[in-house]
C-alpha cells in the first residue's frame, strides 16, 4: 500500500473588509512558499469566476487565520520564459532595426 503525500497545509489570514470588494487576505501555499495578497469575494450567480473558487475554514486557535479549501481553479496557465509584453519602447526598438512594416 503506497501512502499519499500530505497536501501542503493552505493557510490564510483574513485582515479585513475591504469596502463593497470582499476581504482582504494574505496567503500562503504551504509551508516554504510565497506569500501572496488576494481579495476573497463571495460568489454570485451569473457572474465569472476570476481565480480560485475556495472555501475558507477558521482555525480554532485564531478564527482570522483560516485553512483554504480550493474547489475551483481558474487560474490562468503560467508560462515559462520572459513576460509577454510588446511596450511602445519595444516596438520603437523593433522599427528602428527592423523597418517598419507597410500595412498597406
């Protein structure tokens, strides 16, 4: 029988409300990694869900610091290399060594 690897324990801390947006949040993945603000809205019908769809669970020894279930992830993909973004300066670089391009 092969035991199962621990999930990494998901924890975040609630810091408060965040006028008419949600809660503010800090979180953290499991032990080791990042630790990353977000805002925890409730879910609405009809409407997108952007992120994660999760549930927060007050712990018993601070009910502001709660485990994270995830129950929906809508995460975009990361990707690997540099960030994909083409800047005014970029595309002036580009010209400059390139030419520019006749649409027409």
């Amino acid at each position: 029988m092969v035991a199962e690897e621990p999930k990494p324990r998901d924890r975040a801390i609630v810091l408060g409300e965040v006028e008419n947006r949600g809660l503010a949040v800090l979180r953290q993945r499991g032990d080791g990694a990042p630790v990353e603000a977000g805002l925890v809205r409730s879910v609405r019908e009809g409407e997108p869900i952007v992120g994660e769809l999760v549930s927060l669970k007050p712990t018993e020894a601070n009910p502001r610091v709660c485990d994270v279930e995830v129950h929906v992830d809508n995460r975009p993909p990361a990707h690997k290399g540099p960030t994909r973004v083409a800047t005014e300066a970029y595309r002036e670089g580009w010209d400059e060594i390139f030419g520019k391009r006749d649409l027409n």
